[in-house]
C-alpha cells in the first residue's frame, strides 16, 4: 500500500468521525442516515469504482446538508427539561471531553495522556466520572457566598452547562464531592485539580469558580467544537443561550 493511499484511507476515517459526531452526537439524526449510500460507496470503493476523495467530497456535502446547530439546541433543552441533567445528560460529552483533553496535552507538550479513552467509555462501574466544578448540592460556604444571589432554577442550569463539566477519577470525584473550589484544586492531602489530566490542569488556573468562569470555559469549549469538527454554531449570542447561560447576561 502506498504511502497516499495511506494518507487518504487516513482522511476519509478523519472525515466518517466528522460525519457521526455532527449528524450522531450534536443533531440525533436517525442512526440509519446514509446508510444505503454508504454500503454502495464502499462497494465502489472495492472495485475502484469511485475515489476516496470523491467519497470524502460526499460525506463533506451530507454533513453541510444535515447538520442543523438548532437541533443541537433542542437536544439539550429537553435533557434540562425532562432530567435537570443538561449538558451532563449529553450522550456525546464523555467523547466530546475526551477529545479536548487530548488536544489540551497536545498543545501543551506533555508526554503522557493522563486521560485514556478505555477509562472514559460509559460502563457499569466508571473509573472515570464526569464532575461538576460548581456541585449539584452547593452546601460549602464557598459555593453560597458566591452562589447566593441565584436561585434554585439558575443554579440547576449552572451545575449542568458544559463549562462546570470534568472528567475525573471515581476516586478523586469521591474525595472531593461538594468541596470549595480552593479544595478541589489542591486539598492539601495531594489530591486536587492541581496533579491531573489537562483539563484538571487548566481549570487548576483559575482563582475562583463563579457563575462567569462556568460561562467562560463553556465558550471555549464550544469555540473548540467549532474548530475541532469544522463546524459554526452560531454567534455568541447563540451559543450563550446553547449554554443555557444567558440569564447572566441580563441587567
């Protein structure tokens, strides 16, 4: 095999991952979309009846068709309206966190991935759980002094925006459970943000965990989203009310 076909067999999985995380894991496209054209390409394909970059030109053309951000925006709507849950009832997010993890220890350099995908798969008994920063049940003193002035509803769509969302070892998230923020970073005990993924490591960074951090790390992990699956979700305005966050903007 030479080193094109190589090349392209790589691109064509880059742009299959492209197609099931935009239409599967953002729009919830009936699972069998594509299906039929897709078993007729990859009979072409065997027979060389049809080039890889003609397939990708293809899938790059159903994702601009199917993919719809609004879609995106009522998935969630309904999880925070049938559960509370939110982003943190998202079938995508483990995957999602995954992949920004890693593209964290990437662009920092680092020499190991502290974060495994073989962890992070939804089983039975995790070892790796997702976090809320900012916790569900926010009886530390830190989280009401800083908390207080939101009410039940607004603290419910805070815990649950993608911003407060990390994964973290079953362990670790035991350990540290409604702690304040200065706690979970570093609990003097060698267990904190401070000595974990790179995630853990970035969110370590911040001085405080209020309402605004929990809409700032949103955006960028929705910028990231963008720029990772070569996406638009909209304007800002559009992906604070995507964050369900927009209260936090009023006057």
């Amino acid at each position: 095999m030479s080193k094109q076909s190589i090349e392209d067999i790589n691109k064509l999985l880059i742009a299959a991952e492209r197609y099931n995380f935009t239409l599967f894991s953002l729009c919830h496209r009936r699972s069998n979309t594509g299906d039929s054209e897709f078993f007729s390409m990859a009979r072409e394909l065997a027979t060389n009846s049809i080039s890889i970059t003609s397939v990708i030109a293809i899938i790059d053309d159903w994702i601009d068709s199917y993919y719809d951000p609004q879609r995106f925006m009522s998935y969630i709507a309904e999880k925070y309206e049938l559960s509370l849950g939110g982003f943190f009832k998202w079938d995508g997010l483990r995957y999602f966190l995954y992949e920004y993890d890693q593209w964290l220890t990437i662009r920092g350099k680092q020499f190991s991935h502290k974060l495994g995908w073989t962890d992070l798969k939804a089983t039975k008994n995790d070892s790796i759980t997702i976090e809320h920063i900012f916790p569900q049940t926010p009886d530390n003193a830190y989280w009401l002094q800083r908390f207080e002035h939101l009410d039940k509803d607004q603290t419910i769509l805070l815990a649950n925006s993608l911003g407060n969302l990390i994964p973290l070892s079953r362990s670790k998230n035991s350990s540290l459970k409604n702690d304040g923020f200065d706690d979970k970073k570093n609990n003097g005990n060698g267990v904190g943000y401070y000595n974990g993924s790179a995630s853990e490591n970035e969110i370590a960074q911040y001085n405080e965990w209020m309402p605004e951090a929990v809409l700032e790390r949103g955006l960028i992990l929705l910028n990231f989203m963008e720029h990772r699956w070569q996406i638009s979700l909209g304007d800002e305005a559009f992906k604070i009310k995507l964050l369900h966050l927009d209260f936090l903007n009023k006057d």
